[in-house]
C-alpha cells in the first residue's frame, strides 16, 4: 500500500507521499529451518538483504519535489518460532510464536528533480 502523511519540521509541516512500492529483489543466502521438539519449528534466516524501488513527493511552503527512490537493505537477519498443532479435525495448525528481525545496513539513493 501507499504511504502518506505529515511531519513537522522546524520552520513548517512536510507532506510526503510514497507510492508504487515494489520488492524487485530478494536475497537469502543462508536459511535454516529445523525442528523444535514439543514446539514447533524454527526459521533462521541470515545475512538476507532486498530492494525496494518506488515513487516518493514531498511538499513544504517552501518547495515541492517528486521522483523515484531504491532501497536496498542488507545484513537482515531474522529468527522466528512457530507453534504447531492439530486442530479439532486432524490438521494441521500453525502459529507465530516468536519473531526478531535486525538489519545491518540501509542504503537509499533518491532521483528527484531538486
């Protein structure tokens, strides 16, 4: 979905709005998944990273711009624990026990006519 909103900075307001927002790339290098006795299982992802590319504006009293923006995130690494079980027919259910996420670094390179 898009995103839009207000944030006030020193001297006035800053209306942005961020759209068309696309994962053009996805990379998982090293993934785990493994077994937790009575409990679930266990998902390890690491040294992941993804791009992100998308339309961006922003408007002050003072001046507008627009344009496109990438976003590339790298270092991610993600633990999650999900919990399973069997419902009341015989199938199988899971859920997200747990979750941590932490990225290294973030790099965006903004193209806009300013």
């Amino acid at each position: 979905p898009d995103l839009s909103g207000y944030e006030k900075f020193g001297l006035g307001n800053v209306k942005y709005n961020i759209s068309r927002i696309h994962v053009t790339a996805v990379e998982f290098p090293s993934a785990s998944i493994s077994l937790i006795p009575g409990t679930g299982i266990k998902l390890v992802i690491g040294n992941a990273s993804l791009t992100i590319d998308m339309n961006w504006n922003i408007r002050t009293w003072m001046f507008k711009d627009s344009g496109r923006s990438t976003v590339y995130i790298s270092k991610v690494f993600v633990t999650a624990i999900f919990s399973t079980s069997l419902d009341n027919t015989g199938h199988t259910s899971m859920s997200l026990t747990s979750c941590r996420t932490t990225s290294g670094d973030i790099d965006i390179k903004l193209n806009g006519k300013s």
